[in-house]
C-alpha cells in the first residue's frame, strides 16, 4: 500500500490516473491536501478507525487496572496458605504412613479442615488382614510446620502439641 501526499494544485481524476500508472490504483490509499483542507480515501479512514481502536482498548485497559483491595489481599493469602499446608500434608503424611505400616496410600478418603491452620487426611487401609492398617489420620498444623498427630487404628505413631 502506497501513501500519496500531494499539495492541492490537481485534481482528484488527475492523481488517481498519474498514480495508478506507477502504483496500480487498487493498491492505493490516498491523502492529499488542497486549499479546503485534508480529504482521505474511505480505505484510509478504515485504517485510521482501526487504529483508533485499538488504542482506545489500550488506554481502557490501561486505566481499569486497580490495586487489590485489603480484602481481595486476605482472601489469595488464605488460599495460598491453605494450598501450601494440603501439599505439605500430602507429601509428608504417605511417607509417614508407609514408614510405619509398610503400606503405601495414595489418596485419602475424607479429608477436613478448617482451611487457615490445620488438615487432618484420613485413609482407609485396604489389606488390614495380610498386616495393612484399617484406619490412618494424619494431622498437619501450619504453626508447626510438619506433622502434629498420626494415628493408625487407634494407635497414635506421631503426638506432638501445638
């Protein structure tokens, strides 16, 4: 695409032929000046609205982007606190449960919390007859930063006060 900025001393049909000779007039967008004033090609004023936009978006997004609020803040650090401990819990409690019984768990069966200090993961055993475990619970509080209690089939292993 070509740009074309002409002073106003020709005509519109005498541009267009003069430069469509050289350039092809489908390819052309066209600004030229004659005493009246600046006049654009509808191809040129597409472009020009185009452009106008875009940044228009820019600016919106620009401007609409806050600070979180205080509560916005609390709310991703307990979600982030809550993910740290349930990870934490769940690569310390299997291997804990494993050191003690010789059983390897994956997945608890019910798991509670009250999401900001503690999570207790509960397993039920699948082979208590050929020396597994019925039951296991373990309990992760964040102050302590590890296990604080791990019971399996009421027997506590880990006891540790917060």
């Amino acid at each position: 695409m070509a740009l074309a900025y002409l002073s106003g001393q020709y005509t519109m049909a005498t541009i267009e032929r003069y430069v469509s000779k050289f350039f092809g007039a489908d390819k052309m967008v066209f600004v030229f000046h004659n005493k009246r004033g600046i006049y654009m090609s509808e191809t040129m004023k597409i472009v020009i609205a185009v452009i106008g936009v875009f940044v228009a978006g820019f600016v919106m997004v620009g401007i609409s982007k806050e600070p979180p609020t205080t509560a916005q803040m609390e709310a991703a650090a307990t979600i982030r606190n809550y993910v740290a401990i349930q990870s934490m819990a769940s690569e310390k409690c299997p291997e804990a449960i494993k050191k003690a019984t010789g059983e390897q768990v994956f997945f608890p069966t019910e798991t509670k919390s009250d999401k900001e200090t503690y999570i207790t993961l509960i397993w039920l055993g699948e082979d208590a007859k050929t020396g597994g475990f019925k039951k296991a619970s373990c309990t992760l509080h964040a102050a302590l930063g590890g296990i604080s209690e791990l019971i399996i089939d009421d027997k506590v292993i880990i006891k540790k006060n917060i």
